[in-house]
C-alpha cells in the first residue's frame, strides 16, 4: 500500500518526514537480513513501517520526464526530445509511433510509458553514424535505457524469480545513485529521485518483512503500490452505478461485495476489462509482450519462484551493484567514493539525508505535472508563492461578484421564474426529416475521422486524442515543405558555433544541437536559409575546446579539438546568433573515439562572420555565463584563445 500521494508528493512528504525519524531498532526481526546490505537506507518508522511508491506511477513518471524540453543529463550528456527523437528515427520507427510516445496530453496511460520506456532501453549501443555528437548522444541514451531497463523489467517480465527481480531493483539503485551523484538534479528531479528510491526500498523491506514472518510464504512485488486499491474503487464506482459520488451508507453496504467481485475476476482473468490506463503488457525474458489475453501482470500469471526462502536479500544487492559495474564500468570509480562518505546511503548520495532538505528553485519534478506541458515539457507554474496566492484570491473575487450578481438578479426579477419553463422536444429536423436527437448524435459520431481524446472535457468538445504539434508560421511551413535533399540544414547533433557573454566580453562558443523549434513547435530540421527568422529557436550544449596533439590530429593541421566539459551548459537561442560548420574529424574513428579538429585561423574567421552580422540587438539576446574552467577557452599556456570579440564597447 502506497503511504504517501504519488500525486502530491511534497504534501505527502510530512508522513515521509515523520516515519524517518526513526532507525531499525537492532531488536525487529529484519534487522540481521536488512544491515549488511551495503548503502542500504534503515530508516523506519514505528513498527518498521515505510513509505512507498506505486510503480505504475513512477513508470509515468519516467516518461512524463523524457518530454521535458530541459531534458535529461546524463554523464554531461544532456538527453532532449528531440534527441530521443532523431535516434528513434534512426532505427527505423515510424513517425506515427514517434509522435504517439510523445503526445503531452496522455500523461497517465501506463502503456504509453512502457512503450517509450522499452524503445529507449532496445536502443543498440553501436551505431553507424560516426558523428560525435551523435555517437555520444547513443552511449548517454544506452546508459539511460539500462536505468529504465532495470527499473521497469522486474515488474513486466513473468519469468523472473524473486531474487532476480531483486537483482534488477538492486541495479537500478546503484546505477540511480551513481548517475545523481554525478548530475544532481539534472539527472533526476530529487523528488522523484527519493521516490524511486522509496519504492526500492520498500520492496527489499517487504521481502524481508515476509521472510520473518512466513518463511515458506510467497511474496509478489507487483501487489506493492496502489494497484489493488484502485481497481477496487473502480469495481465499486461501477456498483453504484450513474451515481459515482458515492455516499457514506453506499461505501458501507457495498464494501463487502467488491471483495467477491475481485475473486471472481481472479478466478477468471477473461472476464476482467479493467481500464485502459491500468493495463500494462507482461513480457518475457526477450522482452516480448504476452498476447491481450494474459492475465495482466497478477499472481496467477507469474511463472518465476516467489519462494521467500530461495532468496538472500544480501546475495540479491550485491549482485546487482555487480551487473552496473560491468554494464557501466564509470561507476564502479563512483560507487568507490560514496562508499567512503559516512552515512551515505541510496537517500544521501553525499552523506546527508535527502528528505526534508529545502528544494533549489530550479529542482522541479515536471513528471508530477497532470496538465498539458508546453513547449516540449514545461508546465507553466505559479513561480511564487505570491503569484499563486494571488491567483486564488482573483478567483474567489470572480466567484463572489457572479454570487452577488445572481443574488441582484433574483431580487430584481422575483416574478419571474429563475428556471425557464419552455419544454425541449425530442426531435430535430435533418435533411427535413425529423429524427430522434440520440439518433442523430449517433450517426454524426459515427463518421467521425479521429480518435476521440481519453479527456471527458474535451471529448464532448469533439477534440481528438492527438493533436498535431505543427503550427509553424505559414513562410517557414513552406520552406520546409520545399526543401529537397540537396538543401542545407540543420538537424539535431550538428555542431554549430555562437557567442556568450563571459566578464563582459563575447566569446566564441562552440557546440551540439540538442533542440530546434520553430514558433515553438519541434522539428526535424531548420534549412539554413531561414536560420534568421524570429520564430526560430536552436538549443545546443557547449563543447569544450582543447589544443590539439598529435595524438589527435597526426597530421598536424589542426591546433585544436572538442572535448566534453565537466559542467554541462545547455542554451537556447535565436537561430539568427548561431553559425553551422562542417568542422574536421580524425581519419580513423575507432571506438569510442568522437570529436572535431578545428584550425584557429577557422575560428578567428567564424568569429568575424558573427561579428558582421551581430546588432546591438542581438547582442542583449546572447546568454551569459561566468567564467570557469572549460570557458572561455585557454591555449597550453592557460591564456584564453584569441577568439573573441575585443569588447562590448563598440555594441553600446
């Protein structure tokens, strides 16, 4: 049973506050199985009790997440929809199932997450395209994909055993840790990063909580969550019929009877039509889906030992820091060091507990957003406290002046009636023919060509479930539509230079595409030629610049090369500031090997490009960044290159 509102997660989270103040007392029954597990959180609550998570919801969570614009940083490597986009199209998928996996207006349906989830994880790590940041997009997309993998398998593939199921939650949490500790809040937003790890924890304390208490008993972690509870309440808001606001008297006489009701269903799964946005495929070990049929994802279908006394819990959680090591060997160096930090844990990646600490401004969890997000992935929110206020208090205005105003109109027209007493008839006249209104209701529907939206409000509105997302100006629509093979573009991971502003002077910066939206909308690509329209909008990550060896370039031709920087910065800026290039890459591309060779004369010349074509204007739009170590970027000697503007001087 989840304890705390996976919808409201900061409200919950005074219940998740009061049962950390307590520790595993040495006296429980499942201390001895739950202290020797290394980073393991021991915080509980009276009784043992602990927080949970649904794990259906943290799945919808993980995909609401991959639609933020901001994306997902992983290993430096910030992931982008559009990035998603361009390496799903890669390997073939249509454009039809793309566009299904990022529909913002379908946030709760559980298959959709698994789809996405699934597409992501099959990415192959190899691919043939050569471009550095498209192969480095690849590795970053592979190493997420092993996060959902592990997160998401145990719960879908019927074949498990309860120790692997154990296993894949272990992996996930050490690969979850090693990729927060790493990017913090870019990775994951800290609370979902703490519910992931509540809901981990959870099922390792429930395994054992059922090893104490029934050692020959069985354990399903698919019961875990709010599963059971909501088809309850959906059985019994089905009993009571056209009234769903169920009264008190109601939930008492018919409590009972939805408990039969779910044993028949049990009994037999062929009769069960539960919602849509409940079901979720179960899958094999080759992660192929199990025929509509199945029973979905219930104890009768599971073919794995569930034996609580076939599993070591100790056994289960070293294995699977054992599996991320060797999948992911940048961890092993990270794990090393959060094991020497006291009171580290997979809640306190540094050593101080996550719960209860304050959130920065910018650490916001768009994945709990129920409303359609903007631009990509951004919902709009009150950004203060007082703004909300503020917006509550105007509609409480609003409400008493409509309050007031239907008051005045009663007392002013007292003879009249409030209600019109005119009769409706149950006819209209079609083609001259009167027909039953039902009638005709239903033959309008029925030649409707769209899927009607999931949302009630908008269905009655004839809205359909997917609306497109290309509503550029009419001059750009027409340049994409016209624009042929041999056309300049730009398209996701091309490396593109810029200015930012750093100690008041403009620097030349250097980088990867990670985004491209005109009026706001996503695409494919932008040609060249309408780079400098004002609905043009390109977001790109910035690459470092280091002077080049011969190790790097063996033919001595090029004095610098791209590297990753420590930090990552990502910008979103007007197409008119960035310049494409074709930069040079090494002549043999071996494994793991991506960057570009670029010439200082090259650069001086690019600079001079933006240069001209800069106004005072554009200047104000360009991002500024404080100095650090990758920027600006500094020869051998540590004197920054000479590719900048001379001053600001000149632009005032």
């Amino acid at each position: 049973m989840s304890l705390a509102s996976d919808g409201e997660s900061r409200r919950g989270k005074a219940f998740v506050l009061h049962t950390f103040k307590f520790q595993l007392s040495d006296k429980s029954p499942i201390h001895p199985l739950l202290s020797p597990l290394p980073l393991m959180d021991l915080h509980v609550g009276i009784d043992d009790l602990t927080p949970d998570k649904d794990w259906k919801h943290v799945i919808k969570r993980a995909r609401n997440l991959s639609l933020r614009a901001r994306g997902i940083v992983v290993n430096g490597f910030r992931i982008t929809p559009d990035i998603i986009k361009e390496h799903l199209r890669s390997e073939a998928f249509s454009a039809d199932h793309i566009h299904t996996l990022f529909n913002p207006n379908d946030q709760q349906d559980v298959k959709a997450a698994f789809d996405m989830l699934k597409d992501i994880w099959t990415l192959p790590r190899e691919t043939s395209n050569k471009r550095p940041g498209f192969s480095a997009a690849r590795e970053a997309l592979w190493t997420l994909g092993k996060f959902f993998y592990h997160l998401v398998f145990p719960y879908l593939c019927v074949d498990l055993s309860l120790s692997e199921q154990l296993e894949h939650l272990s992996a996930a949490a050490h690969l979850a840790l090693t990729l927060y500790k790493n990017g913090g809040k870019t990775f994951l937003p800290t609370e979902l990063f703490i519910d992931v790890m509540l809901m981990i924890k959870n099922t390792y304390f429930c395994v054992a909580k059922v090893m104490a208490d029934n050692p020959d008993g069985c354990c399903w972690i698919i019961l875990l969550g709010t599963d059971r509870l909501e088809e309850l309440f959906g059985i019994l808001r089905t009993m009571v019929g056209t009234d769903t606001n169920l009264d008190f008297d109601q939930l008492v006489s018919r409590l009972g009877m939805t408990t039969e009701v779910s044993n028949i269903l049990a009994k037999y799964p062929q009769w069960d039509k539960s919602p849509r946005r409940l079901k979720i495929p179960a899958i094999t070990r080759e992660s192929k889906e199990l025929p509509d049929g199945a029973d979905h994802i219930k104890p009768g279908s599971w073919r794995g030992d569930v034996h609580v006394k076939n599993v070591s819990l100790q056994t289960a959680w070293k294995r699977g820091r054992r599996v991320i090591e060797t999948e992911c060997g940048f961890s092993i160096a990270i794990l090393a060091a959060i094991d020497q930090i006291v009171s580290a844990s997979i809640l306190a990646p540094h050593g101080v507990l996550l719960v209860g600490q304050p959130l920065d401004p910018d650490d916001i969890d768009e994945s709990l957003d129920d409303a359609s997000m903007d631009n990509g992935g951004t919902a709009p929110n009150p950004t203060t406290e007082e703004e909300a206020a503020s917006s509550v208090d105007n509609r409480l205005e609003v409400e008493d002046m409509l309050a007031e105003h239907a008051a005045s109109s009663r007392e002013s027209d007292s003879a009249e009636p409030l209600v019109s007493t005119r009769a409706f008839g149950r006819f209209i006249s079609v083609n001259g023919k009167e027909v039953v209104k039902s009638r005709a209701l239903a033959q309008y529907s029925k030649y409707r060509k769209f899927v009607s939206s999931t949302d009630r409000l908008r269905r009655v509105q004839a809205v359909g479930r997917y609306v497109s997302a290309y509503s550029s100006s009419s001059k750009c629509l027409s340049t994409l539509s016209k624009s042929t093979p041999d056309t300049p573009v730009l398209v996701v991971s091309d490396p593109i230079v810029s200015l930012l502003i750093c100690d008041n002077r403009a620097w030349l910066s250097f980088g990867e595409v990670n985004g491209l939206k005109i009026d706001g909308d996503s695409v494919e690509f932008i040609p060249h030629e309408i780079l400098g329209e004002a609905t043009v909008a390109i977001s790109y990550q910035l690459l470092g610049l280091r002077p080049a060896t011969s190790d790097d370039d063996p033919t001595s031709k090029h004095d610098w090369r791209s590297c990753r920087t420590e930090r990552e910065q990502s910008f979103t800026v007007a197409g008119s500031l960035v310049q494409p290039i074709n930069p040079d890459l090494p002549q043999d591309i071996g494994v793991g090997i991506g960057y570009y060779l670029l010439d200082s004369q090259v650069l001086v010349a690019l600079t001079a490009s933006l240069l001209e074509k800069f106004t005072a204007a554009d200047l104000k739009n360009v991002p500024k960044l404080a100095p650090t170590k990758d920027f600006p970027y500094r020869e051998r000697a540590g004197k920054c290159c000479s590719c900048k503007l001379s001053s600001l001087s000149k632009f005032e």
